[in-house]
C-alpha cells in the first residue's frame, strides 16, 4: 500500500504543474528520485507530518479555482487516483507529556487549491504518528459540513451506515493512519484537529519527544500575501513530583511556567515557509537512583468501571556503576519458509548485535526452528569470543529458510535448559512471523510451569513480524514470565524494533518486583497481572483499579543485579492534574484483550470494547466510523425559511438532517493471527491471493454444472486449477464454459451472461 500511495502522490505532483497562479510562484514539485531508487522516492513522499490530499481521477478537473488558465485537453483518466497535496495555510500543534505517554492535537487548515471550482474530489487526511502512535481522533470542516470519527462495539449498527472501502480508511504503514473524505469542492478551506497518542522515549534518566512535523516545501501557500501563522504549545507533567529539568528542543520555545514535575513552553511566529524538522524535546526527571510513584485518582460519572483508579510508575535512574545481571540467554528463531529473505536476514543482523553484548561471564544458546528444532549447543555455552564467532558461523549454516511452524517443541525445550539457572536472569527470546493451533495449550503449559518453578523463572520475550503471527498470543506468553512483547508489522522496522527488545532484555536492574501490601484491599486488579523486570531503558507502568482504603504507604521489592534485596518506598499523591484513564488506556486494552483471547471470555471483550469506546483507543472488539452532520440542512429549515415542495420531500429533508450519515471503516486491528498464512508460507507483509474476478465466475459456472457432468469432473480441482492458470488461459476457459452453457445448463449460464436473473 505505500508504494502505491507514493506512485500516486508522484502522479499528483506531475498533475499540479497544471496549476498556475499568476505572478506568484508556481507549485513546482520537488526533484523525485528515479525509479532506481525506489527506498530513497517511499522516503521522500510519504508523509513525515499531517497532509491532506485531493484524490484525482479526473484530470481534466485539476485547475486553479481562482484563476481559470488555459489547459491543454486530457484524455482518459487516473487509474488508480493521483493524490495532489494541498496547499496548507495554518498550522497548531499541542503536545502533553504525562509519565511515559505524549498525547498530541494538530489543527491546520487546508484548501482545495487544485480544483476548479465547479468540481469536487474527495480529500485524503494522512496522519503520521510518533513512537507506538494510537490515533484517537479526525474531525474536519468544510462549508457548513462536519466530519467526525468515533468508535462503536462490533455488530453495533450494523447496516445502518454504508460500508467503506479500505482507501476511505486504513492504516497505510503502522505508525501511518489515513481517512478519506468525500466530495470537497474545488477552492474550499477544511479545517482539520488530528489526535494521537505516542510514546516517550527514554534513556538515562532522560524523556524525549518526537512528533512527525517536518512539512515538504509545497504544501506552502503559492500566494506570497497570505499570512502563514505557525503554533506550539507544550505542557510537562512527570507525575513524579520531583524537579523536571528542559534539556533540549527543536524549535524556539518560550517558558511559560515551571512547577515542581511541571513545565509549560509555546511558540508562535508568522514564517515564510512551514516548518522542515521534526518537532523534539527533552527532559529530565529522574535523580541518580530507583524511585518512583503512586497516583490515584477517582473515576469520573460516565466511567465504564466505578472502582478507584492507582498508577506506579518506576524509573531506573542514571547509575552508571550498577551492577548488571549474570544471564542465561537463549534465542529461538524461526526458519520457516515465510521468513526466507529480508525478514530472516535482518533477524540475523539484529542476533549478530545481541551476541556482541553478552559479556564473558553470561551464557547463551541459539535454537532454530520450523517443523523440526535445531539447536547450536546441546547445552548453554559461555559467552566467550571463540563461541560466539562459532555461533556466528552455525547461523550462516542453519539460518535456512524452509519448512512449516512448531513453536511448542524448541520453547519448551528452551525452558527445561534454563530450570536450573543460578545467580542469573533466565531469558528466553522468542522470534516467529506465524501463528499455531495450539497457542492456548502452550500459554497453559508455560503458565504452569513458569509460576511454580522458583524465585526467578525465565522471562520470555517474544517478538512478532508481520500481521499473521498471533500478537496477543506473544502478548500473553511475555506477560506470564514478567518478560516484555515487541513487534514489527513494517519490514522496514524488523532490525530496529528487534534491537530495542534484546537490549530491553539485557538491561534489566531490578527483578522480581513485589507490593504487598496491596493485598490488603478489598478488591484489587492490576494491569499486567505479573509485574516485569525494570530495565534501564524505560519505564515500569503499572496501573489497575481497587476497592477498599489504599494503604498510607507503599514499597516495591525486589533483588538488583548483586542479588541484594531491594526496597523502594513509592510516594503517594492525588493524580489532580492527569488522565490517568487516558494515560494506562492503550496498556490496559492490549492486556486484557490478550487475557480475553488466552480465556476466550465473551464478558471480558465486552469490557475492553467499552473501555474503548470510552478512551478512544482502538482495539479488536470495537470499529471506527466516520460521521457526516450537513449543519446547511439545518438553516435551510428554520422558520420562516421553509422551501415550498410536496410534503413527501419536505418530510424527507427533514429527516436528513436530523440524522447524521455515517460511514463505517473496515477493521482496523491486527487480528489474532492467521493459521492459513501461516501453514502456505506466505511472507509478512504480502497478501493472500485471491481468485481472479473471471475465475470467481468460471468457480460458481463449475459448481452449477456438477450435476449435468454427472459427477465426471471434480469442482475443487477445477477451483485450484483455475487458481494456478494467467489470465488468458482463465478467460479461454470461461469463454468454453458460456459456449458448453448455452447448450443447455441454464443455471450456468444466468450466472456467466447477462441474460439470466443473476446477471
């Protein structure tokens, strides 16, 4: 889909030399990169902020509104549509940092700059979202209409609105949100407010945000008078109650206010042209040491769930002369077929890193695996330069792609080599790109065995790739070890994404955290249900809901690198000033939806698509719809106003305006896997292939002449031979079928031609 989103917007370019607007400058596209370079054009094109864009199919339509110039006539037209950005007028961004969380507004103004004003077009919103984005809202408007997304449960008006196709909405790459609106007239203004929410990065003490604001040179205005007003506006709030130190920033912003853990800067200037760089800030929060924070907070009146709110938050602090933990490391990877190529080339550079890490005294093993399992070592081996260049070397060997998917067989094999792991972290790295029938049967197995077996059980940190591996499954497997889930549905982020989550997995400076005091309550329920390592590249978060008196003070427990025992007191505080339902929202729904899946509890998706609809957090349970309000058909039946027609449209107006049109998306969550991908080794991040449309109909021809064939043909062998045949060999033998049709299978043939009830 971004290739095809960016041919589009290189067509588009193309279209807008068309466009002239007197002695201003013209709209000169940029210099696009030739088609050798493929990576360096997706680069160039796709969105690295906020951009709406007229989807052409027409280009006869493609002119100035204002200023009608002389074109050249256009035969034909864009198929697929071209994508023209418009120009931009105004732009607002608002950013607020709470805990580990940024939740970020634009407002901008946009105008059909490209369209005669006779025309219309629909008009594309891209949304380019930060570090693990979750877009939480689009609302627009355009000449008295308005726009606005919303989310509903599954089966939840079903029919009542027209169903979409995936362009009208869809994700476009993960971190790449996009929503299509309908028939904007030329030289109109739409105003658009965009919402996500993303994380913070986090690195020796310090926060940082990046949000996607680097604006491509034409989308500024061509007319030179316009003003162009560009805003900032940045609020800090740690939660932590300790000093918040600024420490860097990508654009001039003036201090506003400075509390204790609280920061407020904005920023406001007319510029010649919008701003080219990401917007990034800085800051510092925690001191030398481990410490943290409770927050509590009481639920508002329209909240799902009416029980008492609590979020701790733990930072690892900046020591540098911590001591680290003795691992016991083993990686499990998947060879399957489905992994040949990049997926698997870029595994093995990121293993290549991890095993550069381990130190001298830390063990390892590799396991590879498809339907079979092959292990490096028959048991762990030291980490030392000679057996990791000989690890090197037995993955050049075995790293083969080939054969189907086994999970249960090298985890539980991973497992039983780390029972007896002494003053060490058992970790066990999980990598697969598909999903298995018994994902249950091995949550169970490792459940049992994981909770029961010791002081220090070995963590799994598992690792999805692509969109038919079970995520929720791997979710689920790393939330009963206290490990941690990483992914990459991008091809492009395999390495990356891969990296962060071994180094996670190094890093760990405080294990086996404990707060018992909590027992105390009357009701107590904690997201995740297990607590996971504090690692010294991020936070820990861990939020719930409670009944009962919350204890006057609290402490986490648990052991440092040097096996000491370890005891923090968490400071206690009211959450006055933050959301703490929006802030825990995207950590509590992709949890429990993993709980309702590993349970298959039908209650328990029931609250996590209220608690989804409530939040505006997408998740599996609930789907997003655009609704349409045309505020003109409102005053168009004021008194006193009333249009002079028969009763019968009168009464139809009227009942158009009240109602508002809504359009419902596809679904827009990542699925529970797919078992059939999965078996035919089909590689992340392709589509499963479907039967021609001409195949579709030889199919339903050959299903409808069974009976007339007397049973001397097998309609399944002529589906997957129809399936495996090119394009002209399919319409050869559909032609064959209408003619043998027309001898005398009626039924056949009202579905091949035009002249039966179906056609």
């Amino acid at each position: 889909m971004a290739d095809d989103f960016v041919k589009a917007v290189e067509d588009g370019l193309k279209l807008s030399k068309r466009l002239y607007f007197g002695k201003d400058r013209p709209v000169t596209p940029p210099k696009v990169p030739s088609s050798m370079d493929k990576s360096g054009a997706v680069d160039m094109l796709l969105p690295k902020s906020p951009m709406v864009y007229a989807v052409i199919t027409d280009p006869k339509i493609v002119d100035n509104p204002d200023i009608p110039s002389y074109q050249p006539y256009v035969h034909g037209r864009c198929d697929p549509p071209s994508l023209i950005p418009l120009q931009m007028n105004a732009v607002e961004l608002d950013v607020d940092c709470y805990l580990d969380t940024a939740f970020v507004r634009v407002s901008g103004t946009w105008r059909v700059h490209c369209v005669m004003g006779s025309k219309s077009c629909d008009c594309r919103i891209a949304v380019p979202m930060g570090d693990q984005g979750s877009i939480l809202g689009v609302e627009a408007e355009i000449s008295g209409k308005s726009y606005h997304t919303q989310l509903i449960a599954l089966g939840e008006n079903d029919g009542a609105g027209k169903s979409a196709s995936v362009e009208t909405g869809s994700f476009l790459k993960p971190n790449i949100f996009t929503l299509t609106l309908p028939q904007i007239d030329g030289g109109s203004y739409l105003s658009i407010r965009l919402r996500w929410s993303q994380k913070l990065s986090y690195r020796d003490g310090e926060f940082s945000v990046n949000v996607p604001f680097k604006f491509p040179e034409y989308v500024t205005p061509a007319i030179k008078k316009i003003p162009k007003r560009e805003k900032i506006h940045l609020n800090v709030n740690a939660g932590t109650g300790t000093e918040v130190l600024c420490n860097t920033s990508s654009h001039p912003l003036k201090q506003l206010r400075r509390d204790v853990g609280k920061l407020g800067y904005s920023y406001e200037s007319e510029v010649l042209k919008w701003s080219n760089i990401d917007f990034d800030f800085s800051y510092t929060v925690s001191p030398s040491h481990i410490f943290g924070g409770v927050l509590l907070q009481s639920p508002s009146v329209h909240d799902v769930d009416q029980r008492e709110m609590f979020c701790m938050c733990l930072l690892p602090g900046t020591a540098k002369s911590r001591k680290v933990f003795k691992k016991d490391v083993i990686f499990i990877v998947d060879i399957s077929k489905s992994m040949q190529g990049k997926p698997l080339e870029d595994t093995k550079n990121a293993l290549a890193v991890a095993l550069s890490k381990l130190d001298p005294g830390d063990s390892f093993n590799i396991i590879a695996f498809n339907g079979e399992t092959y292990l490096f070592s028959t048991s762990m081996e030291l980490a030392t330069k000679e057996a990791v260049e000989r690890a090197h070397q037995w993955i050049g060997i075995n790293f083969i792609a080939g054969g189907s998917t086994n999970i249960c067989a090298p985890l539980t094999k991973a497992v039983e080599m780390l029972t007896n792991s002494r003053g060490s972290i058992p970790i066990i790295f999980l990598v697969t790109d598909g999903a298995v029938e018994d994902e249950r049967q091995i949550c169970d197995a490792m459940k049992s065995r994981l909770t029961n077996g010791g002081s220090i059980c070995p963590r799994i940190y598992t690792f999805g790739i692509g969109s038919y591996c079970n995520h929720y499954f791997l979710r689920m497997l790393a939330m009963i070890s206290r490990g941690y889930y990483g992914a990459a549905y991008d091809l492009d982020s395999i390495e990356i994404q891969m990296q962060k989550l071994f180094t996670r997995g190094f890093s760990s400076v405080l294990a086996n955290i404990a707060i018992d005091t909590l027992k105390d309550l009357d009701e107590f329920e904690m997201y995740p249900s297990r607590i996971p390592d504090l690692s010294s590249e991020s936070p820990l978060i861990v939020s719930g809901r409670y009944q009962g008196k919350f204890p006057d003070t609290l402490k986490a427990k648990g052991f440092l690198g040097d096996l000491s025992n370890f005891v923090v007191e968490l400071k206690l505080q009211l959450a006055k000033d933050l959301p703490l339902d929006r802030i825990c929202a995207k950590q509590q729904i992709d949890l429990l939806t993993a709980q309702a899946w590993f349970s298959e509890d039908k209650r328990l998706e029931e609250k996590v698509s209220k608690m989804s609809v409530q939040t505006g957090v997408l998740c599996e349970y609930t789907r997003m719809i655009i609704v349409e309000t045309d505020e003109r058909n409102n005053a168009s039946e004021s008194p006193g106003t009333k249009k002079v027609g028969s009763k019968k449209s009168d009464h139809q107006k009227i009942l158009d305006s009240e109602v508002p049109k809504t359009i419902m998306l596809q679904n827009l969550g990542i699925g529970f896997g797919d078992l059939t991908a999965t078996a035919e080794n089909f590689p992340p991040g392709s589509e499963i292939p479907k039967l021609p449309e001409v195949a579709e109909i030889f199919v339903k021809a050959a299903s409808n002449c069974c009976s007339t064939l007397g049973n001397k043909c097998c309609c399944l062998c002529c589906i997957e031979c129809c399936n495996k045949l090119n394009d002209q060999c399919v319409i050869v033998l559909t032609q064959l079928c209408t003619a043998l049709a027309c001898f005398g299978c009626f039924e056949c043939c009202s579905n091949l031609c035009c002249c039966g009830q179906d056609g």
